[in-house]
C-alpha cells in the first residue's frame, strides 16, 4: 500500500516512523516532510494547503491512504475534497474540525451536548469584551476563535493584562480574522491531561494518556509554545477517573459528532483539565497533538496503518489496539530564542551518540546542509525513550538530549518530574 502523510513536526516524524512498521506498506510519500522523515519516506515538495495539488499528486501516484498531521488543512476542508473524489483520507471533514478551528463553536457543541467545560461568554464586538472584562474577577481566561497556533490564548492574572489581550485580537488584529472573535472562559485550575481516541463515525479507541509541557521553561514559567516534551502514560490516572472522563467527556462527545453528522475518521484530542469539580474540557483538537504523538506511538502496540485505514472505511472493529505497559518521555530540543525569533542552520552535534543510547529521534526542525544536520525550526528534535517505568524513560532519554548539541539549543530539564513526584 502506499501512504502519503502530510506535515512536517516531529508529530508527522512518530507517524511516519509507526506507520513504516507495517508489512502492509510499501511507499510512504511525506508532504512536505523533514530531513528525518527523508529517511522512511520520499520527501514531495507540496505544500500542506495546497489541497488541489495534493489531490492530484494522490491520484497520480495511486496513494491509497492519506494521513493528515496539522490542524490547518483539515479546517480547510481537505477531507471533503478527498472524499468527494473517492480517495482515502484519515482526518474529519471540514465541519469535524471546527471543533479546533472554532473556539466558540466548540463551546456551543459542548453546551450542546452537556460536556463539562468551563463557563463561558463569545464576543464579535471589541466594546462588550472591554466590559464583560471591566465587570469580572481576575483571572481571565481570553482565547482567539479561530486558529493561532497554539498561541491564541491568554491566561491573564490582572484586568490589564485581559484588556491588553483583547485589545490586541480584537482591534490591533494580531491574529487576523482568527482573533475577531474571542472567547472569554471561566479560570480552570489543575493538572491538565491530553486524551488521544481514533474515531471511525461509530466506534472509538484510545490510546495511552499523556501529558504536554506547553511553557518554555522549568517550573512551567516562560510563554506558552507548541510543547517542550511529554510523557505517557499518566501515573495518577486511575481507573475511577478514566471512567469518569470516559462516560462524562469522551462518549458524549463522540455522540455530539455522529448527532451533528460530521463525517470522517480521525483523531479527537481532549484537551483535560483535572478541577477539583472533576474533569473538564480545555479544546478540542481534531489531530493527533505534537508531541503527544511522539510519546503514544512509541507504546502502541498495533498496526498504525491498518488501524487509520480501517477507520476511514468505518471498521475500527476489525483491528488489534493495544498499548503497551510500558512508560514513554519525549524531551525536546529547541533553537534559542523560541518560542519567538531564533537563528537558523547551526550544526548539530551528537545525533549519532544519542541514537546509540537507544532513543528514538524524533526529527521537527532540522534539514540538511552540506551533509549535516543543522536546526531548521523552533522545535528542532524530540528525544524519546521507552522503559519500563517513567522514571526510567525519563532518565534514557535525558541521557540521550544530552549528547546532542547545536548553538543556543535549549530544552527544559524537568519534564515528567511532577509526576514522578505525585
Ligand atoms: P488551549 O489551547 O485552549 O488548550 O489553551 C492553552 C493552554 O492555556 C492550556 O493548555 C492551559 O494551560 C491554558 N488554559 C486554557 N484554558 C484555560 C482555562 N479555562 N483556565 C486555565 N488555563 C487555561
Ligand atoms: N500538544 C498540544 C497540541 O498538539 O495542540
């Protein structure tokens, strides 16, 4: 079979590398891929937007699964496309995926359909957003609508920093038509928890529960970024919990999506947070997230391709889905300066060292130059290891980022350990 896998993070690296382990495949084609990927795949110079060209690259060449990796084509409509010319393609339609795309159509979704969530108001007028701001309590919680990679939302200890907020969306447009519209959400606290289920419009399966790092720095401090590591699975996830998430979350909003007719197969993300109310809804994603990705495929024990292509034919019930026992940490390494401006094309050192400590290296932001790697993005590698227990995981795969190296890379040193402490 021939696979096409579009997206180029260390998120589309761990799906590559997964599906690779098929015997069932035989090519994969990676839009528009990274010098990682370029080791398991063939690299197809098309942008991930560009759906008429990567509908007709998928007919040429005969692919008979696509897999979508970011948010942005699927919110474009990409699986209508597809669908509408009879190809194969693991992703919801362009309805499905204003569940990521739309911050207020997701919270009317789940008002709709009774998901715990936190309380909330929408705003199209930058005026009423100003007093819905002057007549609450701090803190405020302000969220663009549309999609700002992962950097449209504000936690905002003071009504200063909220008014600021929605000044910036909602009349300097930094987030252009995404940030028109805003959301204000009731503060949640707590642990928060990342819930990955494959759904094929009838049936759903999960994979293990992880947990992101999504500020730059130690101790969470630092702005927010498209995440610094992540661990699964989540030792203080206990059964009585994942039932309660299950029966109040999960299969609700499953429910929602068939009662809504979105039509598809993919991944819903549940974005958790764990209050002391009991859990509730943060965001939907409509993806696999990064790098949950690249800690939940290590421990997956089936056949990535024939679960994603039996889904998109609606028949999840066919194939073998199990995770394994064991714990899996994913540390990344960024370029100094990210999650804001960062210098490119420094060369990187140690990958050879760190593979040989048996980690898996997760390629994001790398190309290469000369015949060396060099860091090519603000996420640049995703150091992963698998042990029998967390602490192990963690401890082989810091072992592993240590060995690597480039000018002004950084990662945070203190991924999982909340957990380990808990
Ligand atoms: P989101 O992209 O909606 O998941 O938000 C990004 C991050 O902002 C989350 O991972 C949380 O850490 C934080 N956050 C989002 N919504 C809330 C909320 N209602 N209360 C507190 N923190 C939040
Ligand atoms: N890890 C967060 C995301 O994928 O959105």
């Amino acid at each position: 079979m021939k696979v096409l896998v579009l997206g180029s993070g260390g998120r589309e690296h761990a799906l590559v590398w997964k599906i690779a382990q098929s015997d069932k495949v035989g090519k994969i084609y990676a839009a528009p891929g990274n010098a990682g990927i370029a080791e398991l795949a063939e690299r197809v110079d098309i942008d991930v937007n560009d759906k008429k060209k990567l509908l007709e690259f998928a007919i040429a060449k005969g692919v008979d699964l696509t897999v979508v990796g970011p948010e942005a084509p699927l919110v474009s409509g990409i699986v209508d496309l597809f669908a509408d010319n009879g190809r194969r393609i693991f992703g919801f339609d362009g309805r499905g995926a204003l569940l990521e795309g739309s911050k207020v159509w997701a919270k009317e979704f789940m008002r709709k359909y009774r998901i715990p969530t936190g309380g909330f108001a929408a705003f199209n007028d930058h005026c009423a957003a100003q007093r819905s701001i002057e007549e609450g309590t701090p803190p405020f919680v302000i969220k663009a609508d549309g999609l700002a990679a992962g950097k449209g939302v504000f936690v905002c200890e003071t009504r200063e920093q909220a008014r600021n907020a929605a000044e910036r969306m909602m009349k300097a447009g930094e987030f252009g038509e995404a940030g028109k519209r805003v959301v204000i959400e009731e503060y949640l606290e707590g642990p928060e928890l990342s819930i990955l289920a494959v759904f094929d419009g009838k049936d759903y399966r999960l994979f293990a529960a992880s947990q992101d790092h999504k500020r730059a720095f130690d101790g969470d401090t630092g702005p927010n970024t498209g995440g610094m590591g992540a661990y699964s699975p989540v030792p203080w996830l206990d059964h009585a919990l994942s039932e309660k998430i299950r029966i109040e979350i999960i299969e609700p909003t499953l429910n929602g999506i068939q009662a809504e007719k979105i039509s598809g197969a993919g991944v819903i993300y549940f974005g958790l947070m764990i209050t002391g109310e009991g859990p509730k809804v943060l965001e939907y994603n409509c993806r696999f997230g990064d790098p949950e990705t690249q800690v939940i495929l290590p421990l997956f024990k089936g056949d990535l391709f024939e679960v994603l292509y039996e889904a998109t034919g609606s028949n999840l019930e066919s194939v073998d889905f199990e995770n394994s026992a064991d714990s899996c940490a994913c540390v990344v390494i960024a370029s100094g300066g990210y999650p804001g401006p960062y210098r490119k094309g420094h060369r990187i050192s140690g990958l050879e060292e760190a593979d040989d400590t048996g980690c898996i290296l997760f390629h994001a932001g790398t190309a290469i130059r000369d015949g060396e790697f060099v860091n090519d993005g603000g996420r640049v590698l995703c150091v992963t290891a698998v042990a029998r227990n967390l602490n192990d995981a963690l401890e082989k795969a810091y072992r592993g980022a240590g060995m690597i190296s480039f000018q002004d890379c950084f990662y945070r040193r203190d991924i999982g350990r909340r957990a380990l402490e808990s």
